[in-house]
C-alpha cells in the first residue's frame, strides 16, 4: 500500500504507544491513556472493519456470575479468588456506565435469571441452600442486600416449559454493546486517539528504542510500547501466551408481538444465555454439545448449535408463540486453560504488555481490563 507523506508523517510516524484490537479493552485502554497523558499519540490498529472478537458480537450482558455459577467456581478456586473476581466485574460495569452513560449504553437494569429444569432439582437445592451466604458475600460487594432471590412465581408468567425453578439476580442488567463500541470509539478519537480499521498486525519485532510491527497491508508501524488487547486472538501475535479462544453462535428473533419477559437469562449451568431485545428474543450458547470444534478462531456457524438453538426456543423459551430468526452470528472470546477464570494482564517484553483472556465476561470487566493494560503501557513509555 503506497503512502504519501503527509499520511506516513500524521498517522504512522512517532507512534507513543500502539494498541493492537479496538474491542471494549483496546478502547478503555486508549481512554485511559489519553486521561492519564493527553500527549501520547496512541494509534489503535483493528483488523476488522468493525471489532473482530466478541466485543460488538456478544449478548450485552452486564452481568457477574449466576449462583449455580459462582458454587462451581469455588469448587475450584479460594472464596477471595472468586469474590475478587465479581468485585472486579462489578467495578468494571460501574466504570463502563461512569465513562459512557446508562442512555448511551441502552442499560435496563431488569435482572437477571438462572432457570432450573426438573433434572437439575439437586443443583437448584444447593444453590438455594447457599442463598444466604451468596447474598452475604455479594453485599459485602455491591452494598445491596439479597441480590439472588427465588423467582418460581414468574416461570407462568413468563411463558417457559419445562422449567420447574427460576433464581433472580437483582442487580444484573443489558446493554447495546454496537452502541458502547460506537460511544467509546467516537470518545478516544475525540481526544486524539487515531483508530484504524481493515490494519491488521501480523508479528512485532523488538529493539532497544521501539518495537516495529509489520502488518498485512504492508504498512510498518514504529511504536515506543504495544498493548496486545485481542482475546482470543492473542495466540496469534503472542504464541506463549496461556489464552484459548472460544466461538460463541448466536441468533436473534423477529419482533415478537407481547413479548412475555425482559431480563437476561442463564440456562443449563450457563452454556445457554437469553435476553429481550426490545420485543425480540437474542438467544446463544450451546459451546458444550461440540466444544473441539467451538475452540477456533473462525468466525461461523454450525447446523447442530443453530439447530439446538432453535429447538430450545421452540420447546422452553417460547413454547407457544410463533417466531422467525433473522440472523445469526458469532463472535471469539478468549477464556484461560483449564479452569483459570483470571484475566491475563501482563509485560510479555520490555515493550510490550497484553490485556487479554475476558473469560466471557468482557461486558463486564473489559473497562478494568483496559485500565490495567494502560497502566502498564504507562510504564514503558
């Protein structure tokens, strides 16, 4: 790709700091950056026209954990460890609606649900019997009382089938996450921040002064310090780096007339999750029935997970109401190996640091995230 002069000088000459994704995390830490020094020039490279991962393709849920999900993860992890890591999602979600506003973002705090089936009645016991302590621990955190409450009365009124109990979460809401990525971009480039679509960086070099990172359009960029804040991606610039990616498919309804819910949901211990959109129903999940094949980082779909969706939508979610599915889509989250839930915020080099491995939670802790790898970029520049 040939330059002029004055596009190498203004854009890509005496680049302070490079971020490479413009997703929740790029931006925040590009926000953060020109908050803390306004004169750092701060380019941010996507690859995509729009953010490629999760970030404008997730479900806006601005949630912290489900209470069958918080039990399982102290089954393996400290209580400090897991309650840290709701205390930094929730801190992320109050940072995000502080930097952007709740009109902005389309935020309706409507709660969310956990839905039970027959089957699950032992996960559902335990989780009830562990109310109290949740509650307790959630209030030391949020500073409201009994966030997780039974909800059986609403299963009727809502319309579901097949679903013999319902936990709320009072404190969980939903966003528009194209509107928060549109906000937060149009935020950073009116502070200066330069951001750049269809730039994809294919491998860095470091030296002493700077680090040279060559990208497919054949346009070399000079940095002092990069911030690799790509998720599931990640791998792909930064191979030692412990982050698997994930696809997560979903799709969304037609409007539906006298939609029976609004709210998030959370199904079968979470590999399903539903929200209203308005009066449509966006529906994800099933990861589980082809997990090998889900672990890419190809955006696509699949007949099995779209044909499962579209099942589950049918016999639980709106057994007796028509409806048709106007698209599909996925997105790449980037979780860690094993059952590490802990996002990776670190200098891989002298000059270059990474804000990656969201866990699902990018809504949620993405702002936090981006922060932290500014934080670090500061240090280098």
């Amino acid at each position: 790709m040939q330059l002029s002069f004055w596009e190498q000088e203004t854009y890509f000459n005496h680049i302070d700091v490079l971020i490479i994704g413009s997703g929740i995390v790029g931006l925040n830490a590009a926000l953060h950056l020109k908050q803390q020094q306004p004169q750092l020039k701060v380019l941010v490279a996507e690859r995509g026209l729009l953010p490629t991962g999760a970030s404008s393709k997730n479900a806006g849920f601005a949630c912290f954990g489900s209470p069958s999900e918080l039990l399982d993860d102290l089954e393996h992890h400290s209580e400090e460890e897991v309650f840290g890591l709701v205390e930094r999602r929730w801190r992320g979600l109050q940072r995000l609606r502080q930097n952007l506003g709740d009109t902005t973002l389309d935020y309706h705090r409507w709660g969310g649900y956990e839905l039970f089936e027959p089957q699950q009645q032992e996960v559902y016991e335990a989780c009830l019997d562990q109310l109290p302590y949740l509650n307790r621990q959630l209030q030391s955190i949020l500073n409201e009382p009994e966030i997780f409450q039974r909800a059986d009365g609403k299963i009727g009124q809502f319309g579901f089938k097949g679903v013999q109990h319902l936990l709320l979460s009072t404190a969980e809401g939903q966003i528009d996450t194209g509107k928060m990525i549109l906000a937060l971009t149009q935020k950073v480039q009116s502070m200066g921040v330069l951001v750049l679509n269809g730039l994809e960086v294919q491998a860095l070099q470091e030296n002493a002064q700077d680090v040279l990172a060559t990208t497919a359009q054949g346009i070399y960029l000079k940095a002092r310090a990069v911030l690799v804040a790509t998720n599931g991606f990640a791998q792909k610039l930064l191979p030692q780096l412990q982050v698997q990616p994930a696809r997560a498919q979903v799709l969304i309804t037609k409007p539906i007339s006298n939609l029976k819910f609004k709210g998030t949901f959370h199904y079968d211990k979470g590999y399903y999750y539903f929200r209203n959109i308005g009066n449509r129903v966006l529906f994800g999940g099933a990861r589980n029935l082809a997990f090998e094949e889900e672990t890419t980082i190809e955006l696509g779909l699949t007949e099995l997970i779209q044909q499962r969706l579209e099942q589950l939508l049918h016999e639980v979610i709106l057994p007796e109401t028509p409806f048709e599915v106007e698209q599909r889509w996925s997105g790449i989250m980037g979780l860690g190996t094993g059952n590490a839930k802990t996002t990776l915020i670190k200098k891989v080099t002298d000059r270059v640091s990474c804000a990656v491995r969201l866990g699902g939670m990018g809504v949620a802790i993405g702002s936090l995230v981006g922060e932290e790898g500014a934080e670090l970029v500061l240090q280098q520049v």
